[in-house]
C-alpha cells in the first residue's frame, strides 16, 4: 500500500460526489484554491507524539496530541470536556496548561470572532 501525500488525500475527499452536493459552492475552482492555500500553511506532522492521557475521553486524545505538537494556536472543538481543558482547575486541566500554555480552546464560534478579522 503506497501512501497518499495529505493534500491529495484531501482532495480525493473534497471531489466525492456526496461531498460537493452539500454546497453549490464547491466547485473545482474552489476547492482548488482552498487545497492550494491550505497545503501552502499547512505543518504535516509525520510521527504524532502521545503527550496527554485524557480518561474523560480517549478518544479525544489524538485532537489533544496534535494540537500540541504542531504548536497550533487554537483546538476548535464542540465537546464540553474538550472545551473545560483551558479552565479546568483538575490536576489534569493544569497539566494542559503546562504543555500548550498558548494554545487556545475554543468553540467554533469563538474561532470563527477571533479570527474573522484576519
């Protein structure tokens, strides 16, 4: 099995049928220009480092480790837990903090106020 380079993998995605119904916005052109900025700034991370156990949510571990090894400035989820790391007062919660002490959890409307000046 041959690997994908990311961008490719992500327009293959983009081109599925079901995918470019959901908008009369997703042209090719489109998704084009999107794929063309997007792998400009994006950061590949080739070996994800595991950096925080999460009990609360195992699962959630993966987006926690990601964010922090890219030194990503913002983790946009819509899971409470996930949202509670940056004020949680838990031992965890502080741990958190330690590692990613710039990185910022915020719901998707929050994201989308503070960069919306961008």
């Amino acid at each position: 099995m041959s690997a994908v380079k990311p961008c490719a993998e992500l327009r293959r995605v983009l081109n599925y049928p079901e995918v470019i119904a959901i908008s009369a916005n997703m042209t090719p052109e489109r998704i084009g220009a999107f794929l063309q900025r997007l792998c400009f700034r994006a950061t590949l991370i080739r070996r994800l480092q595991h950096t925080l156990d999460f009990p609360r949510d195992p699962a959630d571990e993966p987006y926690i480790d990601l964010a922090i090894t890219a030194g990503a400035d913002y983790l946009v989820p819509r899971d409470k837990d996930l949202l509670s790391l940056r004020t949680d007062h838990s031992a965890l919660g502080r741990q958190f903090r330690r590692l990613a002490p710039a990185l910022q959890v915020v719901s998707p409307d929050s994201f989308m106020d503070a960069v919306s000046g961008f």
